[in-house]
C-alpha cells in the first residue's frame, strides 16, 4: 500500500486498505506504515519531479476518502470525555491529513477537540482559544513557511501575557523535538498516537 500511494496507484490504494483493514490488520500501523509513509515517499518523488500537483491532489483525495471512511470505523470508539478542551489547526498552509488524524486521534481519546481547519494565522490560534477558554493549543506545521510563523504565535501570547494560561503542542513533518524545544514549545509529537500521549501528560492527565 505504501508503493501504491507513492506510485499513484489511485484504484489500488483504496482495495488494498479494504484488504488489510478485513483481513484484521491494525488501523494505527495501516496509518502511520502504510499511509503516512507512502506520503512521505509522494513528497519525496515530488522534490524530484518525479510526480506533480496533480498526482498530490488525487492521491489525498483517496487517502482522506479512506481514513474518513473505512479506517475512522476500525479505530477504537470513543472514551470518556476529558473536561479539556484543545485547538487544533494547521499553520498557514493547506496539508491536512496529518493534522485531521491528531484531531481525530484526540476526540476518539476523549479530549474536546475544536479544530479550526488549515491555513491558519497565529491571531486565529489565539482568538480561537480565548473565545472556547482552550487549555491547550496544537498546531500542526507541514510546510517550513509554517515554522516562523509558529514562533509568532509564541511571540503574540508572551506579548498579552498569556503564554501560561495554554500549553503549546506542536508537530508535523518539518518539525523536530529539539526545535520544538528551542522555539519555546511546551510539547512535540512525531505522530498521532504519540500526540494523545504528550497532550495527556501535558494536561496532568494520565
Ligand atoms: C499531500 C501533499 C500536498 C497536498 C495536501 C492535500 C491535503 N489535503 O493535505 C497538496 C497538493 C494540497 C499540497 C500542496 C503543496 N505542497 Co505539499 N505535500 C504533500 C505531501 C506529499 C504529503 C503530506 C501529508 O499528508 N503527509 C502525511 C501526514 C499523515 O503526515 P504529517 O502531515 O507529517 O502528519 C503526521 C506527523 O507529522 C504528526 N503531526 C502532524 N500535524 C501535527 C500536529 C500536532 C499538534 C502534532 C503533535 C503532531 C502532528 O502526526 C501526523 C500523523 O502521524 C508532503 C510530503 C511530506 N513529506 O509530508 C508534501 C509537502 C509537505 N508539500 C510541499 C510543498 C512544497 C507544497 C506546495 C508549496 C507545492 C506548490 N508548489 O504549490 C503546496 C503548498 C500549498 C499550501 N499553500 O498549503 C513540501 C514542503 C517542503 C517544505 N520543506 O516546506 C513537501 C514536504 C513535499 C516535498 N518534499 O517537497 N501538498
């Protein structure tokens, strides 16, 4: 499934995640080995030129098809609600995926997740927390135009002095631990499953 994705195998990549979702296969390990790295491999062909917009667009259309669909049904219900409420959005640029599998990952955990959607400014994080009273705001930058503006975000809630009234989660593919660390983030995740972890430890929770 993974070479399906990277090579655009558009008929392919739905039967296949039918195949191993039926067949009993894990949907986290059909998330992150399968989808998420055949994206990966997408995004590298892409810096080739191996591949082109149009083949991003189609391949995310069916794997956002299938996540909503067959592999949403196959993850675990819903737990009990957690009091704590998260925003949730992607920073400036239009990649979603990532993003709406945190969200998804957190709501099926419990958390009150209110996703603000993608290219999103750090006046809209801010906004948005103040009016929902947020305890934590995640952010996920996919593309680097995204890392500068994260540390605006930080900047502008240092400024009102308001920085410690949310903890900050960040992640996404052009994040890293020690950046996250050095541009004054509370938490990093590497992926969604890892995300709830941190968000709960963040959060007091366990
Ligand atoms: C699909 C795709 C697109 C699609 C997006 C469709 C959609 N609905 O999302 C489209 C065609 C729109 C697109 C457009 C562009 N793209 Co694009 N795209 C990709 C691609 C191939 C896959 C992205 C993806 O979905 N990955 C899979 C998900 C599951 O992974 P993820 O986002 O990393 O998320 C996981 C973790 O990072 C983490 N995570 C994510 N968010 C968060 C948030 C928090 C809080 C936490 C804790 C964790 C976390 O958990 C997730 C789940 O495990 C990437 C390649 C790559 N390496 O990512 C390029 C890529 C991101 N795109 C790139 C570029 C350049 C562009 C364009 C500028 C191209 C252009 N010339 O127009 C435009 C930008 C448009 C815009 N303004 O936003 C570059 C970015 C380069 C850079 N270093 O900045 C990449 C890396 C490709 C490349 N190698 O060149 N793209």
């Amino acid at each position: 499934m993974r070479k399906a994705i990277a090579d655009v195998k558009i008929d392919e990549i739905e039967k296949l995640v039918k195949e191993l979702i039926n067949e009993g296969a894990d949907p986290v390990q059909v998330l992150e080995e399968g989808i998420t790295k055949g994206l990966y491999d997408l995004g590298d062909k892409f810096e080739k030129r191996k591949v082109f917009i149009p083949d991003l667009i189609k391949v995310s259309k069916t794997v956002t098809k299938c996540i909503d669909g067959i592999i949403k049904e196959a993850l675990p219900k819903e737990k009990a609600k957690i009091p704590k409420k998260i925003v949730i959005g992607t920073m400036t640029s239009q990649h979603n995926i990532g993003k709406n599998l945190v969200s998804l990952f957190l709501t099926i955990n419990g958390f009150e997740v209110h996703d603000i959607g993608e290219g999103c400014s750090p006046w809209d994080f801010y906004e948005n927390a103040q009016k929902i009273g947020a305890d934590m705001i995640a952010v996920s930058c996919v593309f680097m135009p995204a890392l500068t503006k994260f540390a605006e975000l930080i900047d502008i809630l240092k400024q009102l002095k308001v920085r410690d009234k949310y903890k900050i989660l960040v992640g996404g593919a052009v994040t890293t631990k020690q950046w996250a660390e050095e541009v004054g983030a509370d938490g990093w995740a590497k992926d969604a499953a890892d995300a709830v972890k941190v968000a709960k430890e963040l959060l007091g929770l366990k």
